[in-house]
C-alpha cells in the first residue's frame, strides 16, 4: 500500500512537468513557424513599400458577395502579381480566374499589380421610372472599391454584386491612351455563343468553333445555364467586342476599330457585367441592370414632357403628313414621321436640315398636328448632324417639332461614341425626343438622359428576318435595352409576302413582346390601305411603356411568351420560332378574386386574323397552339363596372 501510494505521488508530481515540456514544445514550434511567416511577411512588406511608395501591405484577395449571398466574386493578386477574378453563382463556379486589366500607355496595369486598399458600400434604392418594362427601378448591390497601384500607376477597380449579376469598371486619373483591354470572361464549362454584330443575324456558335467576334450584350447557352456578358454607360470610350481568348472555353475584350482610347485628366471604363440564369427566360432579370449600371448616384425625376408612344411614318408631302395625322388620331398613335429625304438627299453635304423640300409644307404640318395632339418627329442623317445641330436645335424648336431620330450615326468608335454623348445632352437641354438609328445599341445612358426612348442596332422588320431571329432577340438583344424594330404590318394593297416571313399574328405579338417606349409600327404602308380595321385594333390598344412585365415561358430560338400590364389591362404576346409551338400557359398575374375579359388575336390559317373572347381568372391554365412562324396576341380587360 505505501509503495503505491509513493508511486501514485511521484507519478502525480512528474505528470505536469512532463506536460509543461510537451506544451513547451509545440508551443515552441508554433512560434517558429510564427516568426518564419512574419519574416516572410515582413520581407513582402518591405518589397511592397519600396513599390508602392510607402503604403500598408497590399491587399491580395477580397470578396464580394451579393445582398441574396447566391453570386459571388473573389478577385486576387496571389496568382503571379497578375489581378485576377472568379464567379460563383449558387456555390458552382462560373467563370474561373479571369484576367483583368488595361495596357495604359503601353504598360499593362493588370500585372504586378498591388491592392493597396478596399471599401465598401452597400445600396438599395428604389425610383419610379415611368419609361420602361416595370414602373420601378430597385437598385440594390454591394459595392467594392479597390485602390490599386501597379508601378507609378494608380488605378482604381470598382466591382459591384448584384443579385445575379457581377460588374466592374476602371477608373484612372491623368492624361495617356488605353491600347488594349484585357477584361476576359473564362468560362468552366463549354458554351453556344448567339454570334452577331450590329444588325446582323444570330449565329449559334460553340466557343471552341468561334472564329469572328460578338458585340455586347452577348448571350451563351450551357448545358444547365444561360450566361449573359454586357456593357453599360459607355459613354466616350469605343465599341468594344468579344473574341476567343487563346484559353479554352474563354472570351476576352477587344477594340476591333480604335487603336487606342485616349483621356485627358482622367478616365471611367464602362461596365463589363456577367449575368447567370438557370433558365432562358430569368436572363430577364437583368434587362433593366444597364438602366441601374447608369444611373447617376442622384436618381432624378423624368421631366413631364417626354412621352412616349406609337408612330406612323408619312411619305414625303404635306398631303401624306395629314393623313398620317389622321390616321394617328384613330388609332391612338401619339407621333408621325418623316423620314429620310424631307429635306434633301440625306448623305449629301450639300442638303440642309434647316430647309424643307417643296413637296411639303412643314408649318402646315406641324400646326395639324399640334391641333390634333400628334407630335411630329424629323430625321437627320449624320452627314447633316454634325454640320448643323447646334443649329437645327433651337430651329426646330421654333418650329414646333416634338423629336428626332438620327441615322447613320457612328456607334463603334471612341470619337462617334463621344459625340453621341453630347449630342443627347443638347437633344435633352433642347426637349426633343429622341430615337437614334443604325448601329448603335443602348448601354443604359436612356436613365440619365431620358428623352432616349429608343435605338435601332438591331435587324429589324424592314430587313426581313424569319421567326428564329424574332424569337431569338428576347434572349439577346433586348437585354441591352430598348430597340425600334420597325414593324412592317401587311394591308389590303400589299402583303409585303416578298419580305415578310412570319404571321400576321406574330407582327402583333411582337409589339408585346419586344420593348420600346418608342415604336414605328406602320413602317410601310400607306393610312388609306389600312383598311382592316379589325386586326389592327390591337395595335390601336397596345402602349409601349408598362406597369410591370412578367416573361412566362421561352427558349432562344424556339419560342417566346410575355405578359405585361398597363394600368389594370394585360397584354400578352406570344410567338412560335421555325417549329410549331404547343404549351400551357398559367395566369397567376392576375388579381385574386377578379373576373377578366380576354381577347385574343389569332392566326386564321388563310392569312388573316381571328378574334375570339372568354373568360379568365388568376390561375387559369391558358393552353397554347401556336403553328410555326405563327403568334398570339391577348388582351385581358376587367370589366368597365370593375374598372370604376
């Protein structure tokens, strides 16, 4: 008993000791490797100061994470001094290190570049904005800013998280020339890619097959996502365009007509954004996201006088201009337009946009209008623009014009691009609407300067396209913004069989379908062949601005369906692609507990319409039967008793 009772003691005595030596030991060795890591950072440290002039040590990885925490974006400098960044959508990963950067006066800023500092901020603004797809804007993102220094270089990368969407620009101070951007988008996963440029029509095109270039916004199809790449605000930098990066699976920036960028005291990129959706039709999500991209950090309000609305475009006499009036009256349009021509032959120097032709009487014209509440609207092509703007401005407004559409323009370069920026700031300053045709495509500028109700850069009615490319726009791009598409609609004189590929009823589904707070959709044709009456009512009916919109079914290519309300009215539009279209579609956008009247517009089989109303309510199951190239276009009305 005692020998174990000393065994025991020694045993309790030598115990903590022993721990004592073994705690010592490991905590020994965790402060070696302490002081080999403060060492190594100490070292980098001082490497860093001797760079960055005397700066904190730099930053190298930050995240930024959206308000639903679903999209995710991690940019670093860990990777060989070169800023990189990578997407996460729903924890899969998008998009694997990317590269970033700009070649600034022949030094790339993207290498061994230095992140010397990061803040944050968080938005969520709402804005009534009478003038788009839904009545509010909601602008709500995390924000990062990182201070960057890359050499004697200074530089800022601005990243914001949407739900869904990420996006960054470059912001640089002093004078110089930007000769490449080095943005790219490398993609962890095989892709199609909806190849187009400008007015061109759509090419599926598999990534490791690209051999062309793609303008923004571009849209690509994976196996079990849509991905959508995008440019907003650019509003004096150049056409920008995406072609295959020599990495697999991979797109990169390009500036396929400028040589260069150049700046004077400082510079702003645009926003190069990544969009994912798991289906085609949330890609819809995002076709408001360059509107919020552009937004100035003051929403203000849109001024009274901009309206938006429907036009037809007269012929080149007076006669036609009063007809056209008339005619616009009838059927609820707000504008006429004349168009290329009323004023000379419009790529020669030597027409004036401050005279009219004989063959019309302008005052005449404008005073019937103005008599009528129809607005009349003027083309001028670029030669003319940019001899006399500054002049037919204030003419103009002496005369009594209510918009202009530019044509011809020049969208693809830094200098074009800068002279549209101003030239919409004195259309603005001067209260003149404005449609601005051709090759240039929206990047959200239509939030700062309003009376922008519309842009062509886009293949519309007039060249012909067959229902794949209808059907494929939705998809494409409209998720840039608004685009007047032009609409050809057949009459009694004339079909139009020789252009036209698609139905009757999908002409009118489309007004639904594509947005425009502007539309021309009597683009030929004359008043007094629109004698079917019955049909085109539906486009005496449609607006062009809405309450709130709701894309219900689609796929690129194949099918589309969207329902928008204006006021307590729905309308629906519907269209098939090359192949017939049979679905359901479920109205849950209806008010509960409400009785509506629908109306639809239908495809008869002879080239003509048929009419046919019933009943519905929230939650009906609507059944579709679409043939190929064919459309549907719905009104659903409450009852007038309702109503009041």
């Amino acid at each position: 008993m005692i020998k174990r009772f000393i065994k025991d003691t020694c045993l309790l005595r030598v115990l903590p000791i022993l721990m004592l030596i073994i705690f010592t030991s490991k905590a020994a060795q965790a402060q070696v490797r302490t002081n080999r890591q403060a060492r190594q950072q100490a070292k980098a440290h001082t490497q860093a100061q001797a760079t960055s002039g005397g700066y904190a040590k730099p930053i190298t990885q930050v995240t930024i994470t959206s308000p639903d925490d679903n999209t995710r974006c991690e940019i670093s400098t860990a990777i060989q001094g070169r800023i990189l960044y990578r997407v996460w959508y729903k924890q899969q990963l998008v998009l694997r290190w990317s590269p970033l950067g700009l070649r600034v006066n022949n030094s790339n800023i993207g290498e061994r570049a230095l992140i010397q500092n990061a803040t944050r901020k968080s938005i969520h603004q709402k804005q009534y904005w009478p003038l788009g797809e839904n009545d509010t804007l909601v602008n709500h993102y995390q924000q990062l800013t990182l201070q960057c220094q890359t050499g004697t270089q200074p530089w800022k990368l601005i990243a914001r998280a949407y739900n869904g969407s990420i996006a960054f620009r470059y912001e640089l101070n002093g004078n110089g020339e930007v000769q490449q951007e080095y943005t790219g988008f490398y993609f962890t996963a095989p892709y199609t890619l909806y190849q187009y440029n400008e007015e061109s029509e759509f090419t599926p095109t598999a990534l490791d097959t690209f051999t062309r270039t793609c303008d923004f916004p571009a849209t690509l199809q994976g196996s079990n996502k849509y991905l959508h790449i995008g440019e907003a605000a650019n509003t004096c930098y150049t056409k920008a365009e995406l072609h295959k990066s020599q990495a697999k699976d991979a797109l990169e920036v390009i500036f396929p007509r400028d040589s260069a960028v150049t700046f004077q005291d400082s510079l702003v990129t645009p926003w190069r954004t990544i969009s994912v959706a798991s289906t085609a039709i949330a890609l819809h999500h995002y076709s408001q996201l360059n509107l919020l991209l552009a937004q100035n950090d003051t929403p203000t309000p849109t001024p009274n006088w901009i309206k938006p609305g429907k036009l037809i475009r007269a012929q080149l006499t007076t006669q036609s201009g009063l007809e056209c009036i008339d005619f616009a009256v009838a059927h609820h349009f707000q504008y006429i337009m004349y168009d290329a021509g009323w004023y000379g032959a419009e790529f020669r120097t030597t027409s004036n946009p401050t005279t009219v032709i004989p063959a019309i009487d302008m005052p005449k014209v404008i005073a019937y209008g103005k008599e009528k509440g129809i607005g009349v609207i003027l083309y001028v092509n670029y030669v003319g623009l940019r001899q006399w703007l500054d002049t037919i401005l204030p003419l103009y407004k002496q005369w009594g014009v209510a918009g202009l559409k530019f044509g011809f323009v020049d969208g693809l370069t830094q200098q074009g691009l800068t002279w549209l920026s101003t030239a919409m700031q004195k259309v603005y300053e001067h209260g003149f609407i404005l449609d601005i045709h051709d090759n240039y495509k929206p990047t959200g500028l239509s939030i700062r300067y309003p009376q922008l109700l519309t842009q062509e850069g886009i293949r519309g009615d007039e060249n012909c396209p067959d229902a794949f490319h209808n059907t494929l726009l939705p998809f494409t791009r409209f998720l840039a913004g608004p685009a007047d598409f032009t609409f050809c609609y057949p009459n009694a004189t004339s079909s139009y069989s020789k252009q036209l590929k698609v139905s009757k009823a999908q002409q009118l589904a489309l007004t639904v379908v594509y947005f425009s707070p502007l539309q021309a959709i009597f683009w030929y044709g004359k008043p007094k062949e629109y004698t079917n009456d019955k049909e085109i009512a539906f486009f005496t009916k449609v607006p062009t601005v809405w309450n709130e919109s709701h894309y219900l079914k689609g796929e690129p290519g194949k099918y589309i369906s969207v329902a928008r309300r204006h006021g307590n009215t729905w309308f629906i539009g519907n269209a098939a692609g090359l192949n017939d279209w049979k679905d359901t579609l479920t109205l849950n956008f209806l008010q509960p507990g409400k009785n509506y009247t629908a109306t639809a517009y239908e495809d008869d089989g002879n080239g003509s319409i048929s009419i046919r109303t019933f009943a519905v309510k929230k939650g009906d199951i609507l059944p579709v039967s679409i043939a190929a190239k064919g459309g549907q276009a719905i009104i659903i009305e409450l009852p007038i008793s309702r109503i009041q």
